[in-house]
C-alpha cells in the first residue's frame, strides 16, 4: 500500500471512529482503527512503504491526540517493525490471527505510550496506571474491529496491485 | 561511504523514522502542545469529515428506524397496528424532541441566570477519550464563530472544559477530566478552596491542594471558584467522594464525581465572554499549570 494511501486513510478512520464513539457510548470506551493500518502495513508492504506509511498514520494519530507530537508517530514505526518481525515468526495472515495481533499490538502501543508520557509529565499530571482498564478494552474493541478493515485494506491493495493491462498483451 | 548509504538506506530511514519523532517529543514534552500550519491544514480538512460522517450516520440511523418500523407494520399487516406503529413512533420522536427542548431549556436557564455573560451553542460532533492522548471532544463550530483556546465550554448541570484548539470550522474541547485539565474550586457549602484535576477516565477527577484544617464532607457540591483566569464563578464542577484525611500532611485527598456526564453530551455553550471576579489574574492558565494553589 502506498504510504499516501495509507495516511489518508487513517485520517479517514480517524474522523469515523470519533464520529462513531459519539454515537455509541459517546466515548465510554476508546477505539484505535488507524493502529490496524500500522500492523496491516507490517504483515503487507515492504520495508520503505511500510515504514513511511506508518509513520505517517503515527502522525495522524499524534494530531489526534491532542499532545505533544512525535511519540505516536515513533511508536507507530516501532509496532510496524513488531508486526513484521512477529508475520516472519508466525502465521498471522488469517482474520483472527489479525485480529490478535491488532488486539496485542494496540495495548502494548498504549502501554509504551502511557509509561513514556508518565516519565515526562509532571507528577500532577502524570496519567494513572488506572488507564490500563481502558487501554484494554480499547485493544480487544479495535481487535474485533480489525477483520472488518482487514478486507477494506486489501481491496485497496488489489487496488493498487492489479496487473497492467499492457502486460497481458505482450504474453 | 555513498555505497555504504546505499547498502543500508532501508536501515537508516527506519532508524531516522525511530528517531527523529521520538526527539522531537521529548524537545517539546514539557511544554504545551502547539500546531503547526500543516498541522492546522490537516484538521482543518478533517473537521468537514466528521460533520459529514455526523450528517451520514445520523441519516443511517434514522432511516434504519424506519425500515425497521416499516417492515414490523407489514408484517403484521394490520391497519391498525401500523397505525399504532406510527404512533409509537410520533411518540418516541416526541420524546425525543421533549428531551432535547429539556436540555436547551436548562442551557437557557443558564444562559438567562448570567446575562451578561456571551455564549454561542454547540453541537459535538466527535470525540476523543483517548487514553493514550487528552480527552477532547469536536465540536461543530470554530474561529469564524468566535471561538478561541481557553474559553470555558459548560452545560446547564455545570461545566464540560475549556476550549483547547480551534480551526476555522471546529473546536477541540479538553475536558475537566484529562489529567491536564485543573480547576479552581471551592466548596459551596464552606467556601473552602481546592483544585479539581482530572485523572484521564471520563467519569472521575481528585481534589488537589485541600488543606486538612478545611471544612468538607463526602457528597459536598464543587463550585468554580473563578480564581484560574478561565472559568467564571459559581458553576457547578462535582462533588466530593471518598475523603479521606490522613493522620498528617497539608492536605486531604477525594475523588470527585464531574457534575457532568462527558459521554452523554449532545450540546454545549461556549462562554465567549464571561464576567471575572476582581481577584481574577489577568494571564490565561497554560494547560497543566491552570488552577490556583492556596
């Protein structure tokens, strides 16, 4: 998938999951969508798409977030590269392989997350390891999310892959 | 050497990827957040997606109510049911109507109870709980209406936040629960003065800065004391649960339960002008630092 691609769409997920939780909960609980453009990119694209692209959908989402930026994004490189090396490790091309990857890469990109913005907030405002709740259930929603974006993601893909025409005729 | 670039160019930009953000974070970890222009042009684009999306599934919905409603009648094919069908429908629409002119009355109410105070209605149109990030919600309405950061955003129960950033079509509001979020309070009933900070789930904040010797108990109505530069005084912020006093120290520690409920919320007002008290500082609070300290 190409990285423009890529952040365009998680610009699109993000819109629509805070349009979503408005409507369903009104945020009682969180959602993480462009996170499974990240692992997606990790099992798919090749090293430079993916890592680009993810960096760029870790832009999206440090935009989102509303804090200082750059840690999201950074983060987002590193569960691209987790996920790659986790895809060479194991056979998580199947929808619940997905889903648990997305499920397990979400939490822990919310963990690292958290610990990184405790170290450097002040103490008044450090986030509270009582979040860890809402970071899973945000993790195992976007997990059961993912098979469904998980198609989305390869139509765009086949999209992009589809074979030149021109090709055909020189067999 | 360029060959060597070349060998490894995959490594490096991964690596520069890793890097780079991650110094920039840290270079701007301590200070408040602040937006560049691409970053304004990016949210400026995304706020339009969200009232659409807003506009579609709000449609969707009510287009599937009424499918649903349609085939139910047909069904059982029955004039009369379909009739009672469409009653109960004028009904619940009713209902719902009855409960958003209830809100607006008590948005009125509050708008009436201050008059000099000018405030400008609205809608939220997406939100973000985030854990990882601030609690922010989007409302529909932005620098063309007037809306600048820092401005208090409140609800007839009491109030929401302040107004974080803005473009020119939306507003992002932080929330009295985000953990940057602080509040200068008292206590209605003894007039005692704290800060409300909230802790990044939506439904809770702590009291900060109670001194020990203060007056409160458990179930005590917050009020803003209109001491932080942001809020005006006497709106409802929550009450205090869960006091407890130590055997020693300078303060004593609660929880607070927000007067307002963030998840439920469907309209808003923006104070866009408010009255402040004369003890007021002139300087707006930065996020993090916002509250008094008695």
């Amino acid at each position: 998938m190409r990285p423009f691609v890529a952040f365009l769409l998680a610009l699109l997920l993000a819109a629509l999951q805070a349009s979503l939780l408005h409507f369903c909960g009104g945020g009682a609980v969180s959602l993480a969508l462009p996170l499974t453009i990240v692992v997606y990119l990790g099992l798919r694209a090749g090293n430079v798409d993916g890592a680009v692209g993810s960096a760029l959908v870790g832009y999206v989402i440090d935009l989102m977030a509303g804090g200082p930026k750059g840690l999201m994004t950074s983060l987002a490189v590193v569960l691209f590269l987790s996920s790659r090396l986790t895809g060479a490790a194991l056979s998580v091309q199947g929808k619940t392989g997905f889903a648990v990857l997305c499920g397990v890469g979400t939490f822990l990109y919310g963990l690292v997350a958290l610990l990184f913005t405790r170290a450097v907030s002040p103490p008044e405002s450090q986030p509270s390891l009582a979040l860890l709740g809402r970071l899973f259930v945000e993790a195992l929603v976007t997990g059961a999310l993912s098979p469904l974006l998980m198609l989305l993601l390869r139509r765009l893909d086949a999209l992009w892959e589809r074979e030149d025409p021109s090709l055909l005729l020189l067999r | 050497m360029v060959g060597l670039l070349k060998r490894y160019r995959e490594l490096i930009l991964v690596a520069v990827l890793l890097v780079v953000p991650l110094g920039f974070y840290f270079a701007h970890a301590k200070h408040p957040s602040e937006r560049s222009r691409l970053d304004r042009v990016i949210l400026t684009v995304t706020g339009p997606i969200e009232k659409g999306l807003s506009f579609v599934i709000t449609g969707a919905l009510e287009a599937f109510q009424g499918y649903v409603a349609l085939r139910h009648a047909h069904e059982r094919a029955f004039e009369l049911q379909k009739e009672l069908m469409r009653l109960e429908l004028d009904r619940s629409e009713l209902e719902r109507v009855k409960e958003e002119n209830e809100r607006l009355r008590r948005l009125l109410g509050f708008a009436q109870a201050a008059p000099e105070r000018r405030l400008l209605g609205a809608r939220v149109i997406g939100v973000r709980l985030d854990p990882k990030g601030l609690q922010l919600l989007t409302l529909d309405r932005g620098e063309r209406d007037g809306i600048a950061p820092m401005m208090p955003v409140v609800v007839g129960q009491g109030v929401v936040g302040r107004v974080h950033t803005t473009t020119p079509t939306t507003a992002d509001v932080l929330v009295l629960s985000d953990r940057n979020s602080s509040i200068a309070v008292r206590i209605e009933r003894s007039r005692a003065r704290a800060n409300v900070r909230g802790t990044g789930a939506p439904d809770s904040c702590r009291l900060e800065y109670a001194l020990r010797s203060d007056d409160m108990n458990d179930g005590d109505l917050l009020v803003t004391a209109g001491t932080d530069g942001v809020f005006p005084r006497g709106l409802p912020v929550g009450k205090i649960e869960d006091l407890k006093k130590g055997g020693q120290g300078l303060y004593q520690s609660a929880q607070v339960k927000p007067a307002v409920d963030v998840t439920k919320l469907e309209e808003v007002l923006v104070l866009l002008e408010v009255e402040r008290p004369e003890e007021a500082p002139r300087t707006a609070a930065a996020p993090g630092a916002g509250g008094d300290k008695p």
